[in-house]
C-alpha cells in the first residue's frame, strides 16, 4: 500500500499544464466503441481510471493503444458483448458502456458499477432511458442483460428528473446511432458532456443543443473514426489552484479552461486570492490570509459550483479567517473528509448536507487516510498548508483522478513523496 508524505509549510510557486479531463475521458473511451474504427483521443491523462476503462474496451474485442497521453482506440474488431462484474466494479464510469454498446450491438450485459462512496449512487435514471428507447433489460443472478428489439434503440422524448451526468451520457451514447430523434430535457449540462457531443460530432453524429438543458439527437447508421483532443480537467484546475490558496504563493495554470472554471474561481476569488485569466492561463497570488467565503457555498449542477471542488475549497478555508458554510446538494455522502481536516486541527461541523467550517489559525500535520478521489486531494492541500508532516494512505483513490499529482506539487516547490 503506497501513501504520500507531505512536509507542510511551503508556499507554491511556477507553472504547471493541466492534465486531460477523467470526465471526459472516460465517456469518449466508450464512445470510441460506436465509430467501428480507429480513433485517436490526445491529452488523455494517464490515471487508473483510464486504464479501468481501457481493459473493459480490451475485455470486449476492441485495442486500445496508449503513447504518452496519446490513446489510439480501434472498435473494428469489437467482439463481445458482456463486461464482467469486476471490471463493472472497479469505477462508477463502466455504466458509460451500456449506451455505448447498445448503440453499436443493440445488446450488452453489464452489472451495477462500482466507484467512489459518495453515498447512494442508483443507476435508475439510466435503466429508465434505455427502456424508453426501445431495451429490454432484465436481471439475471445480478446480471444486467440489456436488448433492443429490433438489434437497434428507438429515439424518444426523455425527461430527467435530475440533470444526472452519466444519464445523459448514456441516453446520448445510445441516440447517435438510435432509431429517429432523441430529446432529453432537464439533460446536465457539464462542460464534460459538451466535450463527448464534440467527441461524438468528429464521428458524424448529428447532436445539437448540449451545453443547455435541451439535448436533440438524431440518429444515424454509421459513425467513423476521428482525431480529437480532451478538454482540459477543471477539477484537477480547482484543486491546483486550491493548494495554492490554501498553501500561500502564486501559481500559473497552463490550457486551462477558462470558462468552464468560472463557477469555481467566482468563489475562490472571494477568500481574497488574485485570480486573473488570459486566453487559457490562469494565474493565482494568494493573499497574506485567506478570508472565509460570506455566502453559502452550494454544490450544484453546472453551471452551479461543482460538487468535485467542494472538498478542496474546504482544505483551503479551513484555515481561513471567519466561518464559511457548505451545502452539499448533489451526493448524500460527500463530506467523509472531514474526519481527516479535523484530524489536522480544522473546526468542521457537519449537520447533514450542510458543513459549518470555522477557521482556525493553523493546521497541523497528522495521519490520515484518503476517504475517495477528492477528499483524499483536499488532504494533500491541507497537508501542504499545515505545519509539520502528514502521511496520507490509501492513495489509490487519488491515483484515481490525477495525473503524477506529486510530480506537480514537487514542481511547485511543495514537499510530498510517495513511499
Ligand atoms: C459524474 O458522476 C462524475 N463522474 C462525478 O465525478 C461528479 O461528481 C458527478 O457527475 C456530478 O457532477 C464522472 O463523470 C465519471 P450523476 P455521475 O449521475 O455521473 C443521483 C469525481 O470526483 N442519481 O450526475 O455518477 C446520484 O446518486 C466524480 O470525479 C440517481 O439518483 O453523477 C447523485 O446523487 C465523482 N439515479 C446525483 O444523481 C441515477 O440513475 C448526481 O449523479 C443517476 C444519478
């Protein structure tokens, strides 16, 4: 088992790239089964996640290449239908591959997927979409067996109940090659779902409307291969930015995105941090302090603030002037981290969705264990604020999301090892 060591007390200075999204990554591998050719994905970032993904493409007949964050996919030669249940188990994202393997086969059997414990996370909405279109899904021995009846899903009108991202993922996986026009209303609108239509128009699909919460799709026969190149990751950009601010010093983030960002750096902007953009650089100064932020900072569908920033923010204002708030709309469970802040010295209450963090003068370091991919970044960037040495295990949740996150800290002027 291999944990970080982290001596804190550093300020963070220099530049660093942005790695290529997870939340786009994974949808696109997916996606990547339905052109029945060749793609090239650039800026994929090399996480465990990733290479989750690419097993299960191997484990149903197609290759999958990689050469530095270069993934080069081939779907022509896709030959089976079933993913195995340790391969749904290892991440959430693996019930991508029921819409994409039903728009290429018109069957798969999948299981319920694995992923962060983040509290409850059902997969209803998506079984509710693929019976609509025209599945037939039955259980077998906890099996998912999935069927079109006619070896091809029927377009229809969908409503969501809640923006879910993988639902609408899976809903426009399954369209583009569907039977007819597809619409989703209430569908999410996260850049990452964006960069898959993109993803997904390079192969000849006939998308409109993503980006807003009215998604049209119309079907088509055939999809081809592309070159395409991932969005940058945002969240990996919030919590560069967060260690930044939580730490003290100045940072340049380069082919950031911008925009896609704004709803975080609206907020981190309030604790009194510098933050000024050009083109696709970000550039961060913290100031002497970080200042609590007044208003409640509630997790969202985007544009909303991001539910993946909440833990981060946390392990930045947990040493900031005055008490700031979270609310926690998104997940039931997502505040496990702050068993580990509190281990550190932070004044966290937490009263269901809501947590009440008081800032203290300093953290301390101690032993801790990552909880899940987030919380387990939150306590890198408490641990780089705090004065001592922490040691944080369980780091293959980290492992999860970020791309030689040690390499970047280091390159920064931080102190972390992995042991
Ligand atoms: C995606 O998860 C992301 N994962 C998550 O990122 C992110 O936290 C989340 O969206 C919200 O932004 C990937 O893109 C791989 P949801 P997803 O379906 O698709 C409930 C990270 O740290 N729900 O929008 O699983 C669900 O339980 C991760 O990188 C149902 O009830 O999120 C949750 O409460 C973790 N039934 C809420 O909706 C369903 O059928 C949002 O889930 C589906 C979802």
């Amino acid at each position: 088992m291999q944990k970080f060591i982290v001596e804190g007390g550093r300020k963070l200075r220099g530049e660093i790239t942005l790695q290529g999204s997870k939340n786009s990554s994974l949808p696109i591998m997916a996606a990547a089964i339905l052109c029945g050719e060749e793609c090239t994905l650039r800026n994929c970032p090399a996480l465990t996640d990733v290479y989750a993904a690419s097993r299960i493409l191997n484990c149903v007949g197609c290759r999958c290449m990689f050469s530095g964050n270069t993934a080069v996919i081939d779907s022509t030669s896709l030959s089976g239908t079933e993913i195995p249940e340790e391969l749904m188990h290892e991440m959430r994202s693996s019930i991508i591959f029921m819409g994409a393997m039903l728009g290429r086969t018109g069957e798969c059997t999948v299981s319920v997927p694995g992923g962060c414990e983040l509290g409850p996370r059902p997969i209803d909405m998506h079984l509710a979409a693929m019976k609509k279109m025209g599945v037939d899904i039955r259980d077998s021995g906890g099996q998912i067996v999935c069927r079109t009846r006619k070896g091809r899903a029927k377009g229809t009108k969908l409503s969501l109940s809640f923006p879910s991202v993988g639902a609408t993922e899976n809903i426009i996986l399954c369209a583009v090659t569907a039977e007819g026009e597809t619409v989703i209303n209430n569908a999410a609108r996260e850049p990452e779902i964006c960069d898959l239509c993109g993803f997904l128009r390079a192969c000849g699909a006939d998308i409109k409307g993503d980006g807003g919460s009215r998604i049209v799709i119309n079907g088509r026969e055939q999809l081809h291969g592309c070159d395409y190149a991932i969005m940058p990751d945002r969240i990996a950009g919030a919590t560069y930015l967060s260690m930044t601010a939580a730490a003290g010093g100045e940072i340049i983030l380069t082919e950031a995105c911008v925009p896609e960002m704004e709803p975080f750096l609206n907020v981190l902007e309030q604790t009194g941090c510098s933050i000024y953009s050009r083109g696709s650089r970000i550039y961060l100064r913290s100031g002497s302090r970080l200042r609590a932020v007044s208003d409640r900072i509630r997790t969202m569908p985007h544009p909303g603030f991001p539910t993946d920033a909440q833990a981060v923010l946390m392990a930045a204002l947990a040493a900031a002037d005055g008490t700031s708030v979270f609310e926690e709309n998104i997940f039931d469970c997502r505040y496990r981290h702050t068993e580990a802040l509190v281990k550190m010295g932070a004044d966290i209450q937490v009263l269901g969705k809501v947590a009440i963090v008081r800032g203290v003068q300093r953290l301390h370091g101690a032993n801790v264990e990552a909880t899940d991919l987030r919380g387990g970044a939150a306590m890198i960037c408490a641990a780089l604020a705090a004065e001592g040495t922490s040691e944080i295990t369980r780091i293959e949740h980290i492992n999860r999301g970020y791309e030689k996150i040690e390499d970047a800290v280091t390159a920064l002027g931080g102190s972390i090892r992995r042991a």
